[in-house]
C-alpha cells in the first residue's frame, strides 16, 4: 500500500512540474503583443534524457523546483513488476493447457474413437 502511495505522490509532483511549465508558456503568451491573429505554436523545451528508474532500495527523488520535464509516455511504458508476475502466470497457465490439448489429442482421442 506504501508503494502505490508513494507512485501517486511521485506522480502527482510530475504533473505539478507540466502545470507549472504550462503556466509559465501562458504567462509568456500573454505578455508579448500578438504580432498576427493566427496563434503561434508553442514549442517544449528541448527533451533530456529521462532520469534512471530507481532500485527498489532508492527513495525516488523529485525537485519541484526544477525546469526539468519528465515524458508522461516514458513512465507509462515501464512494466509494474506485479504485471510482470501476472504475466508469468498466465503464460504458465497458456502452457499447460496447451500440452494438456496436445496430449488428449495425441492419445485421448484415438481411444475415445474406438
């Protein structure tokens, strides 16, 4: 339960540091005159690389302060390591049914043809 409060918060700071990004590209809109009605499109700071997911024994470390911006995409894609253990079973379960196929019909059925 500890985890998934921490991922949360973890998150939450994430979406704080876009938020505020967000606020700071409107401010600067709305400060300079518009040279033409057709809007200009606002452009994201240059991407860094996304820091090294921590080890399990790390506490992850967010700088609210920081000008820094995390890829939302790149925290999506990362496997949750209880997917990873779902997975595992289901491809054991996938397995087993599929011998137990393979088998019934290698020698199961020519009996029950009889």
């Amino acid at each position: 339960m500890d985890k998934s409060i921490e991922e949360l918060r973890a998150q939450r700071a994430i979406i704080q540091q876009h938020l505020d990004w967000m606020d700071r590209q409107i401010a600067a809109a709305e400060s300079t005159p518009a040279e033409s009605d057709t809007p200009q499109p606002v452009t994201p700071p240059e991407k860094e690389p996304a820091p090294a997911v921590p080890t399990p024994t790390q506490e992850p470390t967010i700088d609210t302060n920081s000008d820094e911006i995390i890829d939302p995409e790149q925290i999506l894609r990362a496997p949750q390591p209880m997917d990873i253990a779902k997975a595992k079973i289901g491809c054991f379960v996938i397995f087993a049914v599929a011998t137990f196929l393979f088998l019934f019909l290698l020698f199961g059925l020519p009996f029950l043809m009889d």
